[in-house]
C-alpha cells in the first residue's frame, strides 16, 4: 500500500510502497482509512523543527493522526462486532504498565505512543489503532467531517482551560484550523471573538464568510490600533506557535484575565512577569483533550457539518499528500484531508 512516511531524522518525508499492516495484535483493531487531515504538527515533523527528536526510535514511521474510516479487522479481545463501526481514533496511545496506567490514570502515562509520530499512522490505506482508543460515528456524521475529530478536541480543550463563557471578549491569535475551530467553539458559547493573523488573507476570507466580524492582519499595519479599539480581553488563546505574540498582546488583556497557550513555539517567549503579577492575570498551557470530550465534540461535529465542512479548504488523493504538505506550509489551506478511501 502507499504511505507517506518519514524515514530518517531532519527535513523530508517520502511516499513509497511498503506492506500493510498484519491482522491486528490483542486489544487493536484494524481499520481502513477514508479520510485523513494534514496538521501543524506533519509540517513540524517534515520540516523536522526541535521537538520530535523522540521519533527516531520510530523511524521509519507513517505520518497522520486526524482520520476517520471503517473497522475491517479485530485482535484478540475485541469484540467482533466492531467490525464494519465507522470511527476516529484518538491518537495518543498509552503503555498499560506504568505506574499511572495501573491506577487508571491515562492521561499520567508516561510512555504513550501517538499514533503517526511513534507508531504508524493514517496516510495510508490502512492502520491499526488500540480499540478503547475508537470512537464510533453518529450514522449521520460523513467522514470527510469525522476527520476533523481531533484537532476540534484540541480546540474544545483550549476554549475550557480559558474559561470562555458568554458575552466574554475573546482575542484567538491565528486564524489556522486550530483557530479556526477555536473562533467557532467561543462563538458558539456566546463570546464576542476577535481573530488576528500575519499576512494571512486566504484563512481570514474564510473565516469573513462564516460571519466573523472582526478580522485583523497585522500586514496591514493597523492591528495593534483595532486592538487597543476592542480589547481589553477576557481571554487570549494563542493558536500561531509565535512566541513573540505572547508578549506583544498580554497588554490587551484584561485584569485577571486568562492567557492560554495552544500553539507549538519553536523557542522560548519573553514576558513582562511584574505586569502579569499585578495585573492578577493567568497563563496556560493547553495541549491534549481528556477522552470524555471526544463524545461532546463528535456531537457538534455532527450538528454543525455545514459550518465545518467549509474549513475543508483543499483535498486531495494519497499521491498528492507532498502538494498537500505545501499547501499547508504556505499558509492558503484552512485544512487540506487527503481522501484515501471511498467518501462514505
């Protein structure tokens, strides 16, 4: 089958033939992909930016962890009637054996896998993935949608670490999926939100035709004047992986507001910490969703496809997976998902 892998450390992936996954070990099942999103994160491990040092104990590995398909096949232990399930997979899998694993604390282990860095992921035509780690689809829900799965959790994980309720001002800084996802999550809370990116026309048009008002590009020179005009802010949601951000927009939030964290930063982040100190504010980090907000988020999902279906910017087959990578690199793609198996 055709895989877009990464073989060895430093920048490059490549798409070569390699053998399919054999049936699945106990406790995994496996499953055909459909439909599979290219993320900020593929980028990082093509461009092999510090942070995934960890993957080379991996290598050869394929890449994509945001997908959705069909269960073909069950290990030992797996009930056969998952067979056939359409599902998404939450993508960090865990050991079983360490100390946190053995009293039920998932989110503590400390050797978990995520599937498409240190173990075998979706750009492929098939993938195994540990049962308790599926999540089976409302019949209603299509696939090109269910592939956004993940990083909508990452963003429904991000709006609650910040406390967004409504009639609360909220600045989201960087208008890619994950703010995307982000910008329609407060909105739907009832916040007020303002979206602001760096030369970034093509996702701002997106988000203009999803009625998002207030839209500001810092190309344009004007940004910090509309900030100081609608801030101060409730909270700021950082969603670029642009440390300088942090800095340059803490002014604009208000006393005891809160600060959160969402992107990737390739180096450290300067902060004034006597302002925040006595501005009585918060920072916080915001990374991975617990399992119980997968279900709230396939729900919206769900009722909302429509809405999120247009944040599918670019698709493409398998062997477009490269232009796919570029796309998403030069910053024209709101989300590009490679359809790998038939829609369904």
């Amino acid at each position: 089958m055709l895989a877009l892998q990464k073989l060895r450390p430093g920048p490059g992936v490549e798409l070569l033939q390699v053998a399919p996954p054999r049936s699945p070990p106990p406790g995994e099942v496996l499953i055909k992909v459909h439909m599979a999103g290219i993320c900020g994160t593929d980028l990082h491990i093509a461009q092999w930016t510090p942070g995934y040092e960890s993957m080379k104990e991996a290598m050869p590995v394929t890449l994509g962890h945001e997908f959705a398909g069909v269960i073909e096949e069950v290990g030992a232990d797996v009930p056969g009637a998952l067979v056939g399930k359409r599902v998404t997979v939450r993508p960090s899998t865990t050991c079983g054996v360490c100390e946190a694993c053995g009293i039920g604390d998932e989110d503590g282990c400390t050797r978990r896998k995520g599937i498409g860095i240190g173990r075998n992921g979706a750009f492929a035509g098939y993938v195994c993935a540990p049962a308790g780690n599926c999540h089976i689809l409302p019949d209603t829900l299509q696939l090109d949608v269910a592939a956004l799965t993940e990083p909508m959790t990452v963003c429904l994980e991000a709006v609650q670490t910040a406390e967004v309720r409504a009639g609360q001002r909220v600045l989201v800084l960087g208008p890619g999926f994950i703010g995307q996802g982000i910008a329609i999550l407060a909105r739907a809370r009832g916040a007020g939100v303002v979206i602001a990116g760096w030369d970034d026309a093509p996702r701002l048009d997106l988000l203009r035709s999803l009625d998002f008002d207030h839209l500001l590009d810092g190309k344009d020179g004007t940004q910090d004047v509309a900030l100081r005009k609608l801030g101060p802010f409730d909270a700021i949601i950082e969603a670029a992986g642009v440390p300088a951000l942090v800095s340059a927009t803490l002014p604009y939030l208000r006393k005891r507001g809160i600060f959160t964290v969402v992107g990737i930063h390739p180096h450290p982040a300067e902060i004034d910490l006597t302002r925040l100190v006595r501005m009585h504010q918060q920072i916080r980090g915001s990374y991975r969703a617990n399992p119980s907000d997968w279900a709230k988020t396939i729900a919206f999902l769900d009722t909302h496809q429509d809405v999120m279906r247009r944040l599918i910017s670019h698709r493409f087959p398998l062997t477009g997976a490269l232009e796919g990578l570029e796309v998403s690199r030069r910053r024209l793609a709101s989300k590009v998902i490679l359809q790998i198996g038939e829609p369904s």
